[in-house]
C-alpha cells in the first residue's frame, strides 16, 4: 500500500480529499499546518498532496523546503487567483500543480502520477547508486593497476592477473586488494 499525505486548510477538507482517492489503494495521513508537515520525514510517502493554502500559512515556502529537503513528489492544489509569481515558485520546486476545483478523476490521476514517479525515483536511485559503486571500483582498479605498472613494471595484464590472483588466493574482495596496494605502493 502506498503512504500518501494530504493536507489541506481544514480537517473537513482533508476528508474530502481523502474520500476522492477511494479506500483501500492508499494509506492515508491528513495534516492542516505547515508547521506539522515540516516535522515529518517526507521520505516515508510515496507523495503528497496539498491544497494551499493550510491553515497557518500560503505554503508555497513549504513546497520549496519539501522540494529542497526530500524527494518526494508533490502535488499542490491551488486557487483560480494564483499569482503568476506563486505558480513560478511552485514550477521551480517541481510540484505538479492542479488548479481548484478538482474533478475526483483528476486528482485520483494526480495521486497514481506521482507516487508512480515516487517508485521510478526510487528505482532510478538504486541504479545510479549501482553505478557510482561500478565506477568506484575501476577507479581503485585502475589506480592499482597502474602503481603495480609504474612501481614493479608490471604490464597492465599482467597487474590485472595479480590483482585478480591475489584476491582469489586471500580469499578477499578484489576492493580489499587493490586498496592495499595502493596504500602499499604509494610511499
């Protein structure tokens, strides 16, 4: 089940939001005041979804701070009356802007959007994470490879075969090896 917020000026208001979405697809948290919505961990919803203004303030500095702080998608509802300036401020924070009123379908769209860019986020993540580790590792590679060549003159298949060689026989990570020949090799 996917953990949602929605906040909106009065609890009778959070109600109704949360009544559009229908029971049973989200797990639902219904707040009132920036105030409170600044204390949670964002990172714990798929997304948010708030209707300015709450009840002690407009929200657009909120929805640049969660922009700022967290990366979790946001969805503002906004008056007719917005200014050009609020909605440059919302667009610069990335929220998906949805001026009132709001048809159910519409913003049952907006919940299933954004908490399926919640979930691509998340993926994309852990595939640069992946990637950055990748990158790390032919770094400490490379480095080690070339400190065998320059110091011992090895070849560089040759410094890879010992590499390899050395983690297979210490029965270690081939990261272990290489960092201790760099931290050996660069006295």
């Amino acid at each position: 089940m996917k953990n949602i917020l929605i906040a909106a000026r009065t609890e009778s208001a959070c109600k109704a939001y949360a009544e559009m979405l229908g029971s049973g697809v989200f797990r639902i948290t219904e707040m009132t005041d920036a105030g409170s919505i600044r204390c949670l961990d964002m990172s714990a919803y798929s997304a948010a979804l708030i209707s300015l203004p709450l009840a002690d303030e407009t929200g657009t500095a909120l929805i640049e701070e969660l922009h700022e702080r967290f990366d979790t998608p946001l969805g503002v509802l906004v008056r007719q009356d917005v200014t050009e300036t609020q909605l440059k401020r919302l667009s610069d924070a990335n929220a998906y802007i949805l001026k009132k009123p709001v048809s159910r379908s519409n913003y049952r769209l907006a919940a299933e959007l954004l908490t399926s860019f919640s979930k691509n986020n998340a993926d994309m993540k852990e595939r640069i994470k992946a990637l950055e580790r990748k990158n790390s590792e032919i770094k400490l590679m490379s480095r080690a490879k070339l400190l065998l060549m320059q110091v011992n003159g090895l070849s560089e298949d040759d410094a890879h075969k010992h590499i390899l060689h050395s983690a297979m026989n210490r029965q270690t990570s081939i990261d272990a090896v290489c960092k201790e020949i760099i931290k050996e090799l660069q006295r």
